[in-house]
C-alpha cells in the first residue's frame, strides 16, 4: 500500500477564514459630538427637501443610520432637532450676505442676492412654510432665528452703503426690502415664473429705486448717492436700470406727464 503523504498545513491563501474585506472593517465609532452634528445634517437635509411638519424622528433616524431611541438620547424631540438645524441654517444664510465692499455697490447687491436666492432654492420647502407662518414647526425659538438672519441681512446692507449715520428712513428702506425680498423669493418657488437670474437682477434693481426715493426726501443721503451712482458702470444692474427707465420716458405721453407732475403746483385762489 502506497504511503499518504502528510497533508502540508493551511496557508493564508487556502484558509477556509477568509480575509475581511476592506468595505466590512467597521465603522469608526462615532463621538458625541461628530454624531450630534451627522443628526443635525442630515435633518436639515430632510427639511430643506420637505415642510417640517412632514418630516418624522424615524425618518431622521432611517437617515442617519441610527436608531430612533438614539436620535433621543441627543435630542428631546423633532422640534429641538429643527429649531437647531434652523440655526446652522440661519447662520449660514446670513454669510452669504458678506461681501468685500469692493467695486460698484448693486454688482456687489447682485452677488449677495445670487447667492441668497440659492440658498432659498435649495432649502425650499421647509423655509417656505416657515416664512409664511404655516408651518406647526414654528415657534419662538424659530421665529428668533429668522429674526437673527433680517438683522444680518440689515447690518450688512447698511455696511455696503458706508453712510455716516443711517436715518430711521435709511434703515426702514432697507428692512422693507429684506422683507420684500423674502415675499418675491418665496412666491417665485411657487411659481418658477421667471428665470432665476432676472429675479435676482430685479431685486437689486428694486432696492436702488427705493434707496434713489429715500434719498430724494434726505439731502444728506443725496450726496452718497451722487458717489454710488458715479462708481456704477453703464452693465451694471444700476445702469441697466436707468436705460429701461430712459426708454420708458420716451414713450410718447410718458415724459410730459411726468413734467406736468413735476411742476409747482399753482397757489389756491
């Protein structure tokens, strides 16, 4: 009878183990913090794509990879979750209203209003129904946030116009328009009615003619004009703005009533 030979040992490569795949190492154990800022993501995340109200701890949950009961265990409830990604939010909006205070004022406007309208498009649903106060989300803590982001919003236009001293006039001008603002951008996700850069063209334009009638009623603020309108150029939104409104004088009618307006008006007999 033929001897056996002895089997040789298992090598790396013959083992009936075999090797972890690189994709089944696990995962990094996450720290409090690293895994209380993925939760708050990634509700944003949801409540950017749909109305608070329609968002669920589970749905949170099923996001993030983790389980309801952990969600919890960093947050007390769905509207801790929002008002605190409301607030990474908001804080992200009121940044895009930075801008070097370089060049003419509405290119720099144009700017500021190209990256606030992406933000609006981006984050849709859920500030929608937060603006327009239809959102059972909504509450004191929210509604601080907005009011946070305005203020933003206000201080910084007032820092591009570099005036003195803002007048109550000055300052309800450009409250007014961060208002108007919000109520455009908002019914434009409505209804797409217009490409997106002419919204933003519009705006900007919309608060030179509110602050060219602000500063027709104060001297003072006349004078900055004369310095904001001499930095624009003939492209710019401002001088696009002045040629519509130079075309618009000359349809037959137009410049004689407006003549007629602006004369004295006769003493009473």
């Amino acid at each position: 009878m033929a001897s056996r030979r002895p089997s040789a040992p298992p090598t790396a490569a013959s083992s009936s183990t075999p090797a972890p795949a690189a994709g089944d190492r696990p995962r990094r154990r996450l720290s409090v913090d690293e895994r209380r800022e993925q939760l708050i993501a990634v509700a944003l995340e949801l409540f950017s794509r749909r109305p608070p109200e329609e968002v669920s701890i589970d749905d949170i949950a099923a996001a993030a990879g983790a389980s309801r009961p952990l969600v919890y265990h960093y947050f007390p409830g769905k509207q801790a979750l929002y008002e605190e990604s409301l607030r990474r939010a908001g804080r992200e909006l009121a940044g895009r209203f930075e801008e070097p205070l370089d060049g003419p004022l509405s290119e720099r406007l144009y700017r500021v209003m190209g990256r606030y309208l992406d933000f609006v498009q981006s984050h849709g649903p859920g500030f929608a129904a937060l603006l327009r106060g239809g959102s059972v989300a909504a509450s004191a803590g929210t509604s601080a946030v907005i009011d946070e982001v305005r203020q933003a919003a206000h201080d910084q236009i007032l820092t591009h116009l570099a005036v003195p001293k803002a007048s109550p006039a000055l300052r309800l001008t450009v409250r007014a328009w961060i208002a108007n603002a919000e109520i455009t951008s908002l019914e434009w996700l409505a209804e797409r009615s217009v490409p997106l850069e002419e919204l933003q063209l519009h705006l900007v334009q919309e608060f030179v003619a509110a602050l060219a009638l602000t500063a027709a009623r104060e001297p003072a603020l006349a004078v900055e004009l004369s310095g904001f309108l001499a930095g624009e150029h003939p492209d710019g939104p401002t001088g696009r703005l002045v040629r519509d409104l130079a075309g618009l004088f000359a349809v037959p009618g137009i410049a004689e009533a407006v003549t007629a307006l602006a004369a004295e008006p006769s003493p009473q007999a």
